[in-house]
C-alpha cells in the first residue's frame, strides 16, 4: 500500500495524509438502491465481508461514541458500552451522527471526523494485513493497515462486533 490519489479529497484522506499514514483509495460505482453501504462495498470491490468495516455511532450513557465493526456482523451494544466503561449504549440518531461527524450516514469514514469522538475498533481487524473503511462518501473506502487505524482515529480495540 502507498499513499495515492489524494484528489478524492475528503476530511479522511487528508487527515491520512498529514498524518503520514499509507492507505490506498478504491472509489466504486454507489447503488443507491443498495440495501447496506458496506455490503455494497465489499462486493464492488470484491473483498471478503471481514475486512470491510462499517462506522457506527452509539449514545453510551449521554456520550457519542464511534464504533467500528465488521459489514458482515453487528455492533453488540453492551460490548461497545463495557469497552468505554459506561453502563447503556443505543445507536445514535443519525441527523446528530451526520451533525457531529460532517459526514452523510452511509459515508461515514471513523477519520478526520469534524468533532473527534471517542473511537472504538473491534478486535477483528487486528488480523488482517489491511481493513476498509468508508473514505468519507459513499462509494469510496479507502485500505489501511489496522494500526494505523487505530492511530489515526486514537481508538481502543475491544470485542464489540458479533455476527
């Protein structure tokens, strides 16, 4: 993976590029019929569904928190809840998730959000060379390595997806 095209231009690609991360961007043909957005990506881009991951954002006792969780499963909310140390979480309105992260809901990269929110991986990305995640639009993620993810975005990797 090398830096590339950073004419996509996005919060995430030129936070990436700042920070000196390597990613590679992989705009695809959005369906806007699609019924998942990751889904949907990782089979334009023909990538197993383990190594695409989709951003989430959930109200953990008054608090937004960003969770970051394989296409293939879903957000165990009490999971993302224990890993940030609250008591309940819920899945955030998504006007406010748009709101607070400058991105629209199916775009939403966990990357050069416009308010930086608490950030939490699954611990499943942790096994793969390189992950996927929104690149800040629909129709576009970019690849990069798993730590890198976790550095960029200050997160903490805990078991909070289930399948």
């Amino acid at each position: 993976m090398a830096k590339k095209d950073t004419s996509v231009g996005t919060p995430a690609t030129v936070a990436l590029v700042k920070a000196g991360i390597a990613f590679t961007p992989h705009p695809y043909d959005h369906d806007p019929a699609a019924a998942g957005y990751g889904l949907e990506a990782a089979s334009a881009l023909g990538i197993e569904t383990t190594r695409v991951f989709k951003t989430l954002l959930a109200d953990v006792d008054g608090a937004l928190v960003v969770a970051v969780v394989p296409v293939a499963g879903q957000l165990d909310l009490k999971a993302l809840a224990a890993a940030v140390g609250g008591k309940k979480a819920r899945m955030a309105d998504p006007s406010l998730a748009e709101r607070k992260t400058g991105y629209v809901v199916g775009g939403i990269s966990p990357i050069g959000q416009k308010t930086r929110l608490r950030t939490v991986v699954d611990t499943s990305a942790a096994q793969f060379g390189s992950v996927f995640v929104s690149g800040g639009r629909r129709g576009f993620d970019i690849e990069l390595a798993p730590v890198d993810l976790v550095s960029v975005t200050s997160a903490t990797l805990a078991g909070i997806g289930k399948v």
